[in-house]
C-alpha cells in the first residue's frame, strides 16, 4: 500500500511563524515607550553634562558665579540697589543658603576718594540715608538698568562710623564683602569711605551657587536612570529577556 505523505498546512495569515515571538499591541506600545523614554534620558544627560560644563565655566578663581561690573554713580553721597527680597521657602527650609550659597560684592573706585560697599536690612538703609542726596539703581546688572536719584543733604555719619551693616568694606582700593543670605529685604550700598560726594564706583555681584553644581549631577543621575529603564523596557518588549 503506497505511503501517504501529509503536506503541512500553511499558516493562515497574521499566525506568526513557529519559533517567533508573537508581538501584541502592548509589546508595540512598551517598544514605543522605551524608545521615548531612551530619548529623554539622552536628553537629560546631555543636559546636565552642559550645565556642569558650564558651572564650571563661569566661575571665577574664588569658586563664585560673578555678574559683570556695572559702573555705580551719583553727583550725591551714595548708590543704593533696590531692596532685595530673600525668602525662606516652604516649612522654613534654608533655601537661599542652599541654592545661592555665600553671597559676594565688589567694588572698585574710579573716583579720587576711597570707596564702601556694605550690606543692611532695607529699614536701616532707609533711616540712614532718610534726607539724604542718593541714587538708587534698579536690575544694575541687566541691559534695563535705571536710577532714581533724589537731592538732599549730607549723611549724618560716615557710612563706617555706621554699625548696622552685616558685611561692608571699606579703603583705597578694590573692596570685597562676603555675606550669608538671611530671609528679610536688604539693600547694597556704595559710598566714599568718608561720606563724601559724588560716587562713582564699578560694582559686581555674585554667589557661590552650589544650587548650579547640584543641579548639573542631578540631571546626569536622572538620565542615567532614565537610560536603564529605557533600556530594560525595551528588551522586554523585544522578547529578550
């Protein structure tokens, strides 16, 4: 009796082929999603690479981020910025101290006379020069710079003769305050040493920034996590694991 040789069905359409994973909508979907998810963590970690490349770039040889020199000027005794607002943050946490670090100003004279640079609450700004002839400048370190000046008399004392300053310098030459963001308004002030007019001085400000430097290594960290999770969804949806 002649044998009988069975020719194998072929496969009806949409069967995969024996020894193929079968891919599903929610394999096409996790594929999908590591694929974006492998993007943003490329983009993540090229952007903390950046901003650590920059933090390091724009430092100075103290380690502080530091603005330009603006030139600071009044026909009367002083300069002052506006007041500067400095919060605590939610539930009291110390954010200035931890985003900005210590705070820096500079001061370098292009008069004849000596030149001052403190810092002091906006009330003890204000008391102190009340009647005073002053300028007060407004965003000194944007291309939208303006100043105020207002006529009067002389201070009642020199400015280091004055004891409410948290941090102030004074002398001949270039002049230099460090000083401890604390929550409150505060004001930088530029004077003669002597309380004496007009002032004119180049002014720079600055702070340590380790916000900028944690910042950097957080995005790398992230992307980095991102990369792994990217790269096991994908194998995942790729039946390889």
């Amino acid at each position: 009796m002649a044998a009988v040789t069975l020719a194998p069905h072929p496969p009806r359409p949409g069967t995969p082929a024996a020894g193929h994973p079968r891919r599903t909508a929610g394999h096409v979907a996790a594929l999908v999603l590591g694929v974006l998810v492998l993007l943003l963590g490329w983009g993540t970690l090229i952007t903390g690479g950046l901003t650590l490349t920059a933090n390091a770039m724009v430092r100075d040889g103290s380690g502080y981020v530091m603005s330009d020199a603006a030139g600071w000027s009044s026909p009367g005794y002083a300069v002052q910025s506006e007041g500067v607002e400095v919060t605590s943050g939610p539930l009291g946490f110390g954010l200035p101290h931890r985003l900005l670090g210590r705070f820096r100003a500079t001061a370098v004279p292009t008069g004849g006379d000596g030149v001052f640079v403190g810092v002091a609450s906006s009330q003890d700004v204000a008391r102190y020069l009340r009647d005073v002839a002053r300028t007060t400048v407004r965003d000194p370190f944007s291309d939208t710079t303006t100043s105020r000046f207002v006529d009067g008399g002389s201070p009642r004392v020199a400015p280091t003769d004055a004891g409410f300053w948290v941090a102030s310098a004074s002398g001949a030459g270039p002049q230099e305050i460090t000083w401890d963001p604390r929550p409150g308004s505060w004001r930088l002030v530029v004077m003669n040493a002597e309380g004496t007019t007009p002032v004119a001085a180049d002014v720079a400000v600055g702070a340590e920034a380790p916000g900028l430097r944690r910042l950097g290594w957080g995005l790398v960290a992230g992307g980095l996590l991102l990369l792994g999770a990217a790269g096991a969804v994908v194998l995942v949806s790729l039946g390889r694991t």
